[in-house]
C-alpha cells in the first residue's frame, strides 16, 4: 500500500548524483553515505583524519571509505549535524547496520549483515498453514471481493525483520513513518524470490485475469513503521501498482486498521471492509482498491509492502487459453 515514499524523508531534499558532483572543491564539499547527503564544507578543517581524505570524496559517494574506517560512535553522530538531503540514485548498499552487541562496552561500531540468511527468501520461511497449491490454498480467506488474507511468515522471521529495519531506522535518524527500501538492506533478491516463488501461485489462482503470468519486471518492496508518537492517518486513496502485498512483522499494536472500499468502478458493489494486520498476516489486493489506515492507538506496527507492476504472461498458455 502506498502510504509513504520510501524515498524521500521528510523536511529534506533529493539531490541528483550530477548536482552532488557539483559540490567538490574545500570550499564547497558534499559527500554521499548510505544514500544520505553531507555538506561537509565547515568539518574539513576539523576532521581528525585530515581534510585530504574528504577531498578525495568530494562530490562523490563516500560510503565505502567512511565504512572502511574504525569510526567511534560520536563520529556517527557529529556526521549527522551536516545532513542535508537524499541522493537520488546512489549506489544500493548491501548491508544491515547495527552496534556491537556482543560488548555494549564498546565504543566503535561495528558494520556487518545483520543477519545473512534474510538476504535470500527461502521457503522455510513460510508459515506451516502458508496457501500452496499442494494443499488447495484453503487458508485464503476473501473478506471482500479481489481481496485476500492468508498466514505468510513464520513469528520468528518476522521478528529478525524488524529487529533488522528497526536497527537500520536508528542508525539513519529516520522518522517511523518513512520507512525504508527493502534493497537499502542489501534484500532484492529476497523480495524477488518471495513475488516469484510465494505471491505469484496465489496470484495465478485467485486473480483469472493473471492466470498466466509468469513474472513482474517492476517490484518495488519497503517497509512503512507506525508509531504512537509519529503515527498519522492516511486518506483514501490507491496504489500505483497492479496488486499489492502487505505483511505485518511486527510489533504489538493496537489499532491501525486497514480500511478498503474497492475499486471506484465497483463502489456501488463492494461493502467496505476494516482488515485487523496480525503479526506474519499478509493482504493481497489491486492496487486500484480504494483504502485507507486508521490511527495507531498503542505500540507500533511495522509492515513489508511490495507493489508489483509489468506482468510478463506466458505467451503459449494465453494462445492455448483462447
């Protein structure tokens, strides 16, 4: 559902690459880390590290050399004093962020995947009453028309999710709402597997239109966090996508309810309904169902949401079909 852009956080700008190349010289440097932008101009004279290591930065992305180097913790925070917007475009990192939490003790942080087996979806993922084919997919239920429930993840995948995108939240500074891509965390491949290998046999089976597609060349997967303190509801709208997915990973909550009308078209035809997410729970819908999200009334509630668009169909099937 496309209640925030991931990309944009807010009271911020979005600088192209081209204009952050711009801003290379001592008297005026901007670097790029992790997708952040950084005018670093009034630091070069202060970086303990001297301002040459800055220079050869300038303009540029400077992720891999600010990673590269054992900063303290204080360092992480100072940096955060000279943001000034996002890049549009970087490079996609391919790590999860967190401390040292094995010795809280010590000062330096330390930078590695949070957990390596998330990078890739596996089926053992998967909640035991998962719909397959193989068993009918009797767990879908269709509380209103084109739109379906069904349990996803197991718990405790979901919960090293959002421990993950909690972590990676902290370290950028960036408000709950605005959530972030599931590829910042270095998961493509796993948003990808879960459409192809998970989503689209539900698809295949409930959506006759769909009945042949074989893929979507357009998936676009991040997270959306709500909280008590940055919660806000979110007016009726639709998704710029075909279908959408919504799994809830966590955490306690209560409130925040999904609201769908339907389709603009259907709305004479289609009873709203108010869908409760419980933690593992996936909705999948047309994007163009008309819906909304209630207030956050306790705790904080944090979803993977994925938008699929330019379905690829089986050309031999569809002739076959007709």
């Amino acid at each position: 559902m496309a209640e925030v852009d991931s990309d944009v956080v807010s009271d911020s700008s979005v600088f192209s690459v081209e204009e952050i190349a711009t801003h290379k010289t001592e008297q005026d440097l901007w670097v790029v880390v992790l997708g952040r932008v950084y005018n670093l101009t009034k630091f070069l004279e202060k970086h303990p590290g001297g301002k040459q290591i800055l220079l050869k930065s300038a303009g540029k992305d400077a992720t891999e050399s600010f990673l590269s180097r054992n900063h303290t913790r204080d360092a992480y925070e100072k940096l955060s004093d000279y943001f000034v917007g996002i890049s549009k475009g970087s490079g996609k990192l391919r790590l999860f962020i967190t401390y040292d939490e094995t010795n809280p003790t010590n000062d330096s942080c330390i930078w590695r995947p949070y957990n390596q087996d998330l990078l890739t979806f596996r089926s053992s993922f998967l909640d035991e009453k998962f719909p397959t084919l193989a068993n009918g997919f009797q767990s879908i239920t269709s509380p209103q028309k084109d739109v379906y429930v069904f349990p996803m993840m197991k718990q405790a995948i979901c919960s090293e999710l959002f421990k993950s995108f909690t972590h990676y939240m902290n370290f950028a500074k960036m408000k709950a709402s605005n959530g972030t891509k599931l590829d910042d965390f270095g998961m493509e491949e796993f948003s990808t597997e879960l459409v192809q290998s998970a989503l689209l046999p539900i698809i295949r089976s409930k959506f006759k239109e769909y009945e042949n597609v074989i893929r979507f060349d357009d998936i676009y997967a991040k997270t959306v966090y709500y909280t008590e303190s940055g919660d806000q509801d979110w007016p009726l709208h639709v998704d710029e996508s075909i279908f959408t997915f919504n799994l809830c990973i966590g955490d306690v909550f209560e409130g925040n309810e999904l609201i769908l009308l339907g389709a603009e078209e259907e709305s004479d035809d289609i009873e709203p309904i108010q869908y409760r997410h419980r933690v593992g729970q996936a909705v999948l819908h047309y994007g163009k169902n008309r819906h909304s999200v209630g207030w956050l009334r306790t705790g904080t509630r944090c979803s993977v949401i994925i938008l699929l668009n330019q379905p690829h169909f089986d050309a031999d099937a569809a002739s076959v079909s007709k």
